[in-house]
C-alpha cells in the first residue's frame, strides 16, 4: 500500500495532477479542495495517498491529511458511496465540514455534494454518526518545512501540513482532548462529537477548558 509520496508537480488537471517522485510519475486524483491547495508545476508537496485495486482499475487517491484520508475511507464504506461520490463529499464540506455534518446529524449538508441524493445522504450520517468522534480526535502530524536531497542536488522543499477549514491546527488537540474528556465522564461518542461540532461551529478558537465547558452545558439535562 502506498501511504504518503514527496516530490515535484509535474502538472495539474481538474480531478488530478501527477507527482515527479525520483523519475517515477504518479496520478493523484483529488477532491476539489485538495487539488485547489497542491502548489504550482514545479514545486514539491507530500500528500497522503490511498491505492484504490479492482479488476480493471488501479486509482491513487490523494489527501493534504490523515483526517481527510480517513473521511474519504469511511464515505466509501458507506453503501452506494465510491470513489467519485466520496471526493464530491470532500469537495463539498472540507474535511471538518464532514465532521461536522455526520455530527450534527445534518445530511442536508451532504446532500449539496454532487451527485448525493437524500437517500444517499441519510445513509452516510446514519452509518458513520458514532465513528465521528474517532475522526475528529485525529490530530495530524506537522509535516512543515524539510529539506530534501534529489539526484541533482540538494533543494530546501517547503511544504505547509494544510490545517482543516475554519478550525487552527492548535485547536485540533484541543478537539481531541475534549472529546475524550466527555466520554470518559460517560458520555457516547456520537453526543461527545455532535455537543463538540456544534461549539466549534460558533466559535472555533476555544481553549480545551472552554470546549469541555460549554459542551457539558450543552450536554446536561435541561430542566
């Protein structure tokens, strides 16, 4: 399986572009979002990548993170959702825009992407509601800037880890260690995710005290 590839952009498309990795070129396909972030011909990325095999097929999917690899793997679990309707998701909402849907419950949401009707829709949120949270406690890695050495010499490869829409990377820890927090204090992981995606919503810079705080109001019993 290959997970994650560096190297140079040969050039872009509307659904792809190809990756020069040591003399070896590699087509990615890519969500919209994704492919709208990939740098210019001639400069170097990382992305994350998932081998799709059938019998008659051979599809490199590719991702700016692990929590967007993991949204498009768990989209294609859902029946009636393949590749193409998985990045159309993607490209719809954003990697935290998912979250926050299959949170919330709000297949409305997922029924803007093309071609998702609200069966379809219905579907996904129904079958991966209570995997939100594992999603969302994912805290990608910085990848940052590095240096690389290629066979005609050494060239300083600059290459920022995307941080999902709307949402700091520095807050990703503080959304994962809120949601542990609230299922460690009993509750389920699709409430824990739903209270938390809801907070964030309104306001998306909020120190882990403050995330717990104000989903545990949510979160109690009114009355």
């Amino acid at each position: 399986m290959i997970g994650r590839l560096r190297g140079r952009v040969d050039y872009k498309t509307q659904d792809h572009f190809l990756l020069d990795v040591n003399g070896v070129g590699y087509l990615i396909f890519c969500s919209e979002r994704t492919l709208a972030e990939i740098p210019v011909d001639g400069e170097f990325t990382t992305i994350y990548t998932d081998l799709l095999v059938r019998e008659d097929l051979m599809q490199l999917f590719g991702f700016l993170s692990q929590v967007e690899k993991e949204w498009y793997r768990l989209l294609m679990s859902v029946q009636g959702v393949g590749a193409k309707a998985s990045l159309a998701i993607l490209s719809a909402l954003g990697e935290d825009g998912v979250s926050r849907s299959i949170a919330l419950g709000d297949w409305t949401s997922i029924k803007s992407a093309k071609g998702i009707g609200p069966k379809t829709a219905q579907r996904v949120v129904n079958e991966l509601k209570d995997k939100a949270a594992h999603v969302m406690s994912i805290v990608p890695n910085e990848i940052g800037e590095r240096e690389n050495k290629i066979d005609e010499g050494e060239v300083v490869e600059r290459i920022d880890d995307h941080p999902p829409i709307n949402l700091a990377a520095s807050n990703k820890t503080a959304q994962a260690d809120a949601l542990s927090a609230l299922q460690n204090l009993g509750y389920s992981p699709s409430e824990s995710a739903a209270a938390v995606a809801k907070i964030l919503h309104e306001s998306s810079d909020l120190s882990t005290e403050e995330l717990i705080r104000n989903s545990l109001k949510m979160l109690s019993p009114k009355g």
